[in-house]
C-alpha cells in the first residue's frame, strides 16, 4: 500500500495465515519496543492482534479484484518449473511461503503441485496455500466459501 499514510490504512482487510481475514482498526506505538504496530480485529472471532508494520510476514492486505485476477490467469497459464538441486532445498523453499503477496502463493502452489512426492510439511503448505487463496477469492469475488474453494480447484486441478 505504497503512498498511504498510517491513517489511510485504518480499516483496510488483511489476511493472516492464523487467524483469516481482519481489519485494520488501529495504528499504535509500543513505546518499550519504539515501534508501531497494526491494531487487527477478527470480528466474529472477537480476536484483536498486534502486529508490527516493519518486516511484518504474518499478514497481508486484501488484493484488488483486478491483481487476483491475473494471478489467477497467470497460473493457470504457467509452463516454468522452478528446479531444485535437492528435497533440503526444495522444503527450505517452500518453508518460506507465508507473508507472500498473491502472486507468489500463486506462483508457490503452481511449483508445489508439479511435485510428485510431496512431503507431509510440503502438503500442509500447499493446503494453507490454497485456504488463503479461497479465502481472498471470497473475499473479492464476493462468493460464499463453497463456491470459493470450487473456484480456486478449478484453478489448481487445471495444473495437476
């Protein structure tokens, strides 16, 4: 959200792997950590999170209509392959997936469902990977959660 103040960001959805979607209602300063931090509510969760703006890789902002749209289009029209040298590579790719911006998880679950023998760790991934992306699907394409997951398998089956 490149050119917007602080006060800008108040109420603005995010997502979180942990918790889904929430909204900005707040921006406060931790004064022992001399840092501001997201106030986040998860209304029917009645959950409030701290989260820090700097290097922050827990939470993400909702993407347009417009950017969800060519990530999904770009997906399923994708024909690269990421190579590894080997599985320890590969996991440690792949252990880094969360706090990414629609096009990497995009990008994360074309390169997870191309591997044939996934391990236990590597499908959790690609599981919470495809949760967010119904979420943020629901979110924008204003769905309900059914149809959101058969929107985003047609995707994802397509490259299988």
């Amino acid at each position: 959200m490149i050119g917007l103040s602080s006060s800008d960001l108040v109420g603005e959805k995010v997502l979180s792997m942990d918790f889904g979607v929430g909204v900005i209602t707040a921006i406060e300063r931790i004064d022992a950590r001399e840092e501001d931090y997201y106030v986040i509510e998860y209304g029917k969760k009645n959950v409030k999170n701290y989260f820090p703006i700097k290097n922050n890789k827990k939470i993400r902002f909702v993407s347009s209509k417009e950017l969800l749209e060519q990530s999904l289009k770009s997906f399923r029209e994708r024909s690269d392959l990421r190579k590894f040298s080997s599985s320890k590579e590969r996991q440690s790719h792949f252990d880094s997936a969360f706090g990414l911006k629609i096009e990497q998880i995009t990008t994360r679950i074309f390169e997870l469902s191309s591997v044939d023998k996934r391990s236990l760790k590597e499908q959790n991934v690609i599981d919470k990977l495809l949760e967010t992306l119904e979420l943020e699907c629901s979110i924008v394409f204003k769905m309900n959660a059914s149809d959101s997951k058969e929107f985003v398998a047609k995707f994802y089956s397509d490259k299988k």
